[in-house]
C-alpha cells in the first residue's frame, strides 16, 4: 500500500498513543509462565505483540481476548506443551528472543520461524549465552532462524557481562535463568530498557557504572494484572512533529515514561523543544503521564553516546528533528541501528537525501546539517517494510511543498496500527 502525505499547516489535537509493545510482549510471556491468572488491559492489538499471543496459544497457554484485554491463564514454568507446527515469531524479533529464553530454559522442543525480514536478523546473541546455560538451542548458520530447541539436562547459573545494551539480549538471559536452581546474574554497564526486572521484580543493586539482576527458580513470577501504558516509542512521532510546526498543539495521554525508555525526551529537551508532562502517576509498576507539545526553535546537538541505548527506536524520528534545528547534529555509537527490521542508518539515509536534507552517513551516526527554514523535497519514500522508516517519513513529508508517497505504508501496522488515523485526525 502507498500512502500519500500531504503538507500541512499545524497539528492540533488530542491522541492516546497505542499501547506500548514492550510491556505488551513482556505482560503476556511472564502470565504464561505464572502459576497465577493475569488480566492485562489495554494489549496491543499491533502484529508483533499478536504474534507472541499465537505463540503462546500453540504451546498450550489458554488465553482469552476480547478486543484489548487479555486474559492468560498461567501454565507455570512446567505447564508449556510441545507444538505440533514451529512457532511462527512473525516480524518481531521480542517475541523470537526472549520466547527462546522461555522454552528453552523450560526444555520445550520446539522449531522457532519468522519472516523474511526477521531471519536475516542474527539471533547469534541469544544462542550463545542459553547454550553456555546448558540449554540446547540451535540457528541457521549459527545466527538466524529458524531456531531448534530441544530438552536440557538442566539450566546452570551463571554471570553474564551484556556484551552491549540490548534488553532484549539481557531479558532472554534472565527468562532462562528463571529456570536455573542456581541464580544467574546479568551485569549491564550501559543501562538498558528494564520492563523485565520492573515486572518480574527480579532483585536488582547497583553495579560499577550500571547494576547486576538475578533470576533463579526460587524467583515467584507475579501475575501480570495491569493496564499497559501508551507507547512511549510510538508518542515519540508526535514529540517531533508538534516541535517541528508552527502552530501545533498536540497533547498525548496515559504515555508511558519509564525512566529507562525515554532519552528521546531528554534528547528534544536538550534541543530546546518545548513538551510538558502533566499528571504524572503510576499504572502496575509503570509510571504514565499526559504530555503536551507546542512548537519550537529546535537547536543542534552532539548526541551523548550513552543515551543511544535508550532512545535507539526514537533515532529515526530525532534525525527528522535534527533537520530542522538551527547547527549539525551528530550521532553517534548508533551502529545498532544496521541490525534492526533494516539496516536504519541506511534507510534514514535514503529517505532524507530524497527530501533534500544535507547529511553524511557514518559507520556508526550521522551528521546532519539543519536548518530550522528546511523545506523538504516532494519525494517518493521506501519504508523497506520498517514500521518506524514509514512514519518517519510520513512526518518529514507533512513539511514538503507538495504531496509526497511513503511505499509499503501498510507495515505501521507492526506497532501503530492507528497511526495514519491519528495523523489525518491532527492535520489542519
């Protein structure tokens, strides 16, 4: 499907971002393996976190769904069930990695596949440390699903420096340790995402520069009864484009701003951009807020490395921004970015060459030129089947001269199934 974007004036309005994938993925695979029932509101109906719900349903797991509220049923850490067909991750690389920490800590067999674009992401991270625990999973050349996982003779603890700042990498280690007499401790130099240690409370302490997490058989997984928060990745769109609109007034409610997932915030605010937080409270274990976003002179910025890990998804979005603001802009440490659904420095690349922005793609970043008079060029954008290349683009074309086209706009549906909606519904 092609989506065609006009310009527009301003952006006013009011949006509940759709609710926030992480913890959706997160709240479903921790009931499963709950001994406990769990009712979880607001569940993300987008692609990826259905995929886990399908996933779970072929190992056995009973779940209930009436529209966004999910009733699991826990089948304990014993209770998963061999399938009868391989369990099919879909585009979403949270479900195959950290489901994989599940069934393998658990000795389920089971083959694990996914589209095009997910097997050709490396799942060698994970298949490393579950194999070192004594369990027994194996890829495609070592690195790509398909996935095998067969029956272990036990899960041994163990520590685990992260080898770089991925929660999905971390989580997937921890969900194995869940079966393990012994604890196994993950150590994190760089602080990541930490919905997995926030919802199993998992006990944690500081540790050199970041902090040390423990899971073990002898942790009891909570049930998982909550509504979850609006998606801070997904709000993250809206930031920018209120920022970046003369006239624009744009409030989000019930967003979700987990300290752990909104550098993207601090990164704007550095930037000069003007959003509030209103109302700050607490949904489970999460804390939520409103947040209004009024326009902006928006200033360059040499990104702080170390925030990179925390606003990796928000990147493509804050590099729209970045060709607005008055100076260049650098990133860097973003080399993650070449291993996500595209390779998104190159994506990002592309689309804003097209719109006639002044940047240099590097090895590991970008440097982008502003200009807060930026006009975009009308242009024809791929989205390479990335949700987040897609409305990326779709909010730089809204301050083209003329109507521009996004390819492949369909694949938004990955984690904002409303999203071009909500854009129609803003644009004056």
């Amino acid at each position: 499907m092609t989506e065609y974007v006009a310009p527009v004036k301003t952006l006013k309005g009011k949006l509940v971002p759709p609710p926030d994938k992480s913890i959706s993925h997160r709240s479903a695979l921790f009931a499963a393996i709950s001994n406990e029932k769990s009712l979880i509101k607001n569940y993300s109906q987008a692609a990826d976190p259905q995929s886990t719900l399908a996933c779970l349903q072929q190992l056995g797991v009973v779940i209930d769904q009436q529209d966004n509220q999910v009733t699991i049923y826990g089948a304990g850490r014993e209770g998963l069930t061999e399938p009868t067909a391989p369990l099919d991750c879909g585009n979403s690389g949270t479900t195959m990695r950290l489901l994989a920490g599940i069934v393998a800590g658990a000795g389920v067999e089971c083959s694990m596949v996914g589209d095009a674009s997910l097997s050709a992401r490396t799942m060698k991270r994970i298949i490393a440390p579950i194999t070192e625990m004594g369990g027994h999973i194996s890829g495609r050349d070592g690195a790509y699903a398909p996935l095998n996982i067969r029956p272990h003779k036990g899960i041994r603890g163990m520590r685990y420096p992260l080898p770089i700042a991925s929660a999905q990498l971390k989580s997937a280690v921890l969900l194995t340790g869940l079966f393990g007499e012994e604890p196994t401790e993950v150590v994190e130099s760089v602080l990541s995402r930490d919905h997995t240690e926030r919802l199993l409370d998992l006990k944690s302490e500081p540790y050199g520069t970041g902090k040390l997490i423990r899971s073990s058989r002898s942790d009891v997984i909570p049930a998982q009864t909550y509504t979850v928060p609006g998606d801070f990745s997904a709000a993250a769109f809206w930031l920018v484009a209120g920022s970046i609109h003369e006239g624009a007034e744009i409030e989000l409610e019930s967003t979700g701003m987990n300290p752990s997932r909104i550098a993207a915030l601090e990164v704007l605010n550095q930037m000069g951009a003007n959003i509030a937080v209103e109302n700050p409270r607490s949904e489970g274990k999460e804390p939520v807020a409103d947040l209004k976003i009024t326009p902006a002179e928006l200033k360059a910025i040499k990104l702080d490395p170390s925030l990179v890990p925390n606003c990796i998804d928000e990147l493509p979005v804050l590099m729209v921004a970045m060709c607005f603001a008055d100076g260049t802009s650098s990133i860097s440490g973003a080399e993650e970015l070449r291993h996500k659904e595209t390779d998104r420095l190159s994506a990002m690349s592309e689309i804003l060459k097209r719109a006639g922005a002044s940047i240099e793609e590097t090895e590991d970043g970008m440097l982008i030129h502003g200009n807060p008079g930026f006009t975009p060029k009308p242009a024809t954008y791929p989205s390479r089947h990335d949700h987040r290349m897609a409305m990326a683009a779709a909010i730089l074309a809204t301050r083209s001269a003329s109507r521009s086209q996004i390819e492949d706009a369909e694949c938004t549906a990955i984690s904002y199934p409303e999203f071009w909606a909500h854009l129609n519904q803003i644009s004056r």
